[in-house]
C-alpha cells in the first residue's frame, strides 16, 4: 500500500550523514508497516525491536553508549547482525524512555547508521520525563490516516489518481470521472484512511468487515486510556472521547458535555486526548496577520477526530447506513465534509512549522459570521469554506473578506472546478457595502491540490 511518507523515507536514507529519525502519530495509523515497506523497497534488512516487549534494555539505553547498545540487541532472539546495510527500527520507544535521549549519540557516533524509532502517547512520555530532548540531533516525521489519494491508489482506481493528482486550475474534469469521484469519496467517508480498515476494504469491498475493523480500532484506543489518564475517571474520558466524535466542527462548550464536571477538568480530558492525537483542535484566530497562531484565542477552538472513518463508527454510521446513502441525506454529512477537508489541510501542513490549525469567527449580538478555515500560504491569508453539497450561502466567506482583503477564497463542495468573480452587497453595520474577490470553486476530492492552487491563486490575483 503506496504512503506519500515514502517520499520522505527516500530522501531522508539517501542523506549521507542522516539524523535518527521519530515517527510520530496516533496508534493504527501505519507507522510500523510504512517502515516495513521501505525496508522492502530498499531491500534493507529490517531489524525490528519492539520495546513494549523489552523493558530490560531501559539501563543498556542509559549507558548512551551505541556500540554498547547495538551489542545487546544483536544479542536479543531471533535478531540479526547489525550493519550499515540494517534499518533499525525501535518500535513503541516510549516503553523505555530512556531510548530517546540516547538518539543523539547514534548521531554524533554512527551516523551512517539507518536508525527510526517510533511510538505512541509519545507526548506522554516526553511531559512525564526530566531528560532533555535531542534537539538539532533527530528528525521528526508526522503521520497520520491514509489520504484520499492513497485510497484510490490502494482500490487500483489508477486513471482516477492520476485525474486528481495531476490537476492543475483550469483543467476540465470529465463528468462520469467526477461522479465516480463523487462516489469514491463517500465510500472514503465511511471507511476512512486507517490502513488496516483500508486493506480490508480493498480486499473484500465489505462494509461489514469494515465496521468490524473500526470497533477493535476503537477499543484499541480505548484500552489505551489507562496508560495515560492516570487517577483520571476512565467514564468521563469515555465520554468525552465520545462527544468529540460527535460534534466534530463546533465550537466547544464545556457544559455541552458535562453540566456536573468542573470545564477545568472537561479541559484537561480534552488536552490528553489531543496529545494522544486521538483529537486536534481548530483555534478560533483573528486573522489579523502572519503568522495566524499569533493571534489566536486559545480558549476558542473546535475539534478534528482522528479519522473520518472512525468518526462515523462512533457516531452509529454503520454498513447499513452506508448502504442507503444514495437513498437518505445524512444529517451530520457538513461536519463529514469539514473532517474530510480538516483532516487532509493537517496531512498537508505536517511538516511546516505552523502545522496548528485556524479558524475564523466573529460573534455579534443580532448574528455570526464563522469561516471553516484559514490558512497561511505563500505569505497569504487563505480563508477556506467547506459545503457537503454543490450549492450553499456565502455569507461568513463575504464578511470575512470585506473584514480581512484576502486576494481570493476557496471553497470546497461537490460541484466541478470553477474560479469566477464574486461581486455582491453585504450589510456591514445596517450600511450596504460592495464586495469583490476571486472564488475558487473545487470538489472535495482535490483537497490535496491545495498548494498547488494556491500558488497559482497567488501569483494571479494580486
């Protein structure tokens, strides 16, 4: 199963002196198998040390000796010689904390060495421990669910990947092509980019396998809890866990999810949550400038689930729904729609020093104006509305530019790609006011196009 991480893994092996490299994300997202799949590309030999499995190799880390190190694991069953041919991989480093510090030394001393390390509930073990973290020493990939893109490529719908990924603005996107898309994308919507719940589907095209792959995903997290709340109530995180999944793109209010618990507590489930990344949170900015985390309001944010897929299984979006889906309108399918698009502008900004994302409202008395998202490209304010369907009001989208004087905006929604000239009155005041921007159109499905549309926005509408 093809992984845009693979790119990465390219360049960064081909370094000739390479950092050790952390793989961070949420349990089930791929780390172990994207690395089993480089080292077959490359036809490395893999040398895989779990930790969870070997909690007696926390005092050999200590030493930071990586001859020392490298010595006891060739010594461990079952494991290979270890040569500058190996991939090494250390799988759930945060069993034994004291791997991480001890990076830096791989570094400085065996540099050609091909060392990844990854975990889970990292965060965890970095907050929990007094070690200093190897700065400058390692590298850092983000991973997270499998991208639209990636599931087409794993359902063999090769001529459809290459229509999206080769897409450039202006280009004519043929009609039985688009509603295939259209199609593809809800089935996207129901399964997700989980790869295991990916592998399934391409497998069997089970619904019901599926499903049954999302609630041990969802138990897996769940049994995961312990392992980090601590003295915290396993119920009421459950339940937070819950409602995060079901109010995904609204703005959070503590006492929607619990009149009897302290916001203060609520909070704090929500921050464990999100160093988990089980969730992320959308900070409401003022768009007042670059960069946009300069002028946030950290106390108003809405939520991201991790996965669109596991989303809808928590929320009861079961095989026999998804089957009727021609039939019925769903009534959560907005907060679908801005998962999906939320979900890929992280995939998108992971690896840029501003990966946190915004969004924009603006509350009054007689109304409210609130826009999806915004984001910083190009030295640009870009601000994003994300429609379920074809058609949908504008009116947050006007205000926010009368208000902010955006070169253009982008919309998501399920129409072909259009870019046409808004100009229309807005009431600003009880005073009309004329507003004229560039909109550019396009269907959920080309969200990976992003920065390659606003490249071209940038350059063209000044």
């Amino acid at each position: 199963m093809e992984r845009l991480q693979l790119k990465f893994l390219q360049k960064w092996i081909d370094k000739k002196k390479r950092k050790p490299l952390i793989i961070r994300g949420a349990r089930q997202v791929g780390k172990t198998t994207l690395v089993e799949l480089f080292a077959k590309q490359h036809q490395r030999t893999l040398v895989n040390v779990n930790l969870e499995r070997y909690p007696e190799l926390s005092p050999v880390f200590s030493t930071k000796d990586p001859q020392q190190i490298l010595q006891q694991i060739e010594i461990l069953p079952r494991m290979d010689r270890i040569t500058n041919e190996t991939l090494l991989f250390l799988d759930e480093i945060q069993a034994v904390p004291e791997a991480i510090p001890a990076l830096r030394y791989f570094y400085e001393e065996r540099p050609e060495l091909a060392l990844i390390s990854a975990g889970s509930l990292l965060e965890f073990t970095l907050s929990d421990h007094l070690f200093s973290m190897p700065v400058g020493r390692v590298q850092y990939l983000h991973i997270g669910p499998m991208t639209f893109t990636e599931f087409l490529s794993a359902l063999g719908e090769d001529k459809l990947h290459h229509i999206v990924t080769h897409y450039q603005l202006g280009q004519e996107i043929n009609k039985i092509a688009h509603q295939r898309l259209l199609q593809i994308l809800r089935t996207y919507y129901f399964v997700g980019g989980m790869p295991e719940a990916v592998a399934v589907f391409a497998e069997t095209s089970s619904y019901r396998d599926v499903s049954e792959v999302h609630n041990s995903i969802i138990d897996t997290y769940r049994e995961d809890f312990p392992k980090y709340v601590g003295s915290r109530n396993l119920n009421r995180i459950l339940n937070v866990f819950n409602f995060a999944a079901r109010n995904v793109g609204i703005k959070v209010k503590y006492s929607n999810i619990s009149r009897q618990e302290q916001s203060a507590t609520l909070k704090k489930d929500l921050e464990l949550l999100s160093m988990a990344r089980v969730i992320s949170k959308v900070v409401h900015s003022h768009c007042s400038g670059i960069p946009l985390q300069a002028d946030i309001e950290e106390k108003v944010y809405k939520l991201l689930f991790l996965d669109v897929g596991l989303m809808n299984a928590i929320c009861g979006l079961n095989w026999r729904v998804i089957s009727q889906l021609d039939d019925i309108k769903l009534v959560n399918e907005g907060a679908i729609a801005e998962q999906f698009i939320g979900q890929h502008l992280q995939a998108l900004l992971a690896e840029t020093p501003n990966r946190e994302l915004t969004y924009w409202l603006r509350e009054g008395r007689s109304s409210n104006a609130e826009l999806d998202f915004v984001i910083a490209r190009e030295g640009k304010l870009i601000p994003i509305e994300v429609k379920s369907g074809a058609t949908g009001r504008l009116k947050s989208l006007h205000q926010f530019m009368w208000n902010k004087q955006a070169p253009f905006a982008i919309r998501f929604d399920t129409s072909l790609p259009t870019v046409n000239q808004q100009d229309v009155v807005i009431h600003i005041d009880k005073q009309r006011q004329p507003i004229c921007y560039p909109l550019i159109s396009l269907p959920l499905y080309l969200v990976e196009r992003l920065s390659e549309v606003v490249e071209f926005g940038c350059s063209s509408f000044q």
